[in-house]
C-alpha cells in the first residue's frame, strides 16, 4: 500500500516540477504561448 502511494506522490510531484519548468521556460522566452 504504501509502495503504490509513494509512487503516486513521486508521479505527482514530477508532474508539479515539469509544469513549473515549463512556465518558466516560457517567461524567459517571452512569456505567453507560441
């Protein structure tokens, strides 16, 4: 139970990190969508 939690926190957590990536990345390309 608490193998599939952590993975599913870890999942999450990523997702978290590569959307923040992508905001900023975006912002220093000059902000807003292609």
């Amino acid at each position: 139970m608490s193998g599939r939690r952590y993975e599913y926190g870890a999942g999450f957590a990523l997702v978290v990190v590569l959307f923040i990536f992508f905001i900023i990345v975006a912002a220093l390309c000059g902000g807003g969508y292609y």
